[in-house]
C-alpha cells in the first residue's frame, strides 16, 4: 500500500502544472501597460473596492458625532473620540477615511487617464 501511495504522489508531482496567479486584490504593471483595454474592468474593480474601504469610517464619522447613536461608558476605540467631540490629529479611524477617500480619487483618476479620448463604447 505504501508502494502505490508513493508513486502516486511522485507521479502527482511530475504531472503538476505550472499556472501563474497574482496575489488578490494586485495587477501585473506589465500587464496593465501591454494590455489596457483588458485590465480597465479589473482596475475600476479595484476603484469601487477601495470606495467601499472609505464608506465605513465615511458614516461611522458622520453618524457618531450626531443623535442617532448613545453609548454608555467609555471606549478605548479611535470613533469614541467622535462621540465625545474631542477629536485628535493622530487618530487612525480619522486617517484612515482621508487615505481611502484620496486613495479612490486617484484611482478612478488613473482609470480615467487610460481611457482613449473620444472611445465609444
């Protein structure tokens, strides 16, 4: 039985193929630059992922500094500070909304600019 096992697993391993996949969520550059009309629904993919990243601390912002939520205690999060008004430059919740929302800009940006002028669709 140990026979057939093992030359099972030395002919699984002779017969393997060879398939190139990316990392999820990354592109190939070279990709990108060789074949744009390809990779443009990838990357605009890509452009709403990154919208979807920045509409959470997006409305977490908005709706904890208003009325429509009450917590009792204290927290160690950075949104409590939008709870309590007391906001900090350092706050990584506050940083991380400005980064995804510029990180988005530049993005649909850089879709935008591979585009042809005047293309039809």
């Amino acid at each position: 039985m140990k026979k057939i096992f093992i030359i099972l697993l030395i002919s699984a391993l002779f017969t393997s193929c060879d398939i190139d996949r990316y990392p999820y969520g990354s592109m190939d550059s070279d990709r990108i630059v060789t074949d744009p009309e390809a990779s443009l629904q990838s990357l605009l993919n890509g452009t709403y992922a990154q919208l979807k990243a920045w509409s959470d601390p997006m409305h977490r912002c908005g709706e904890y500094a208003g009325d429509n939520i009450m917590i009792r205690g204290s927290s160690t999060d950075a949104f409590y500070e939008f709870i309590s008004f007391s906001r900090s430059p350092n706050n990584g919740r506050l940083n991380q909304f400005w980064n995804s929302g510029y990180k988005a800009i530049a993005q649909a940006s850089n879709v935008i600019n591979m585009i042809e002028e005047g293309r039809k669709k």
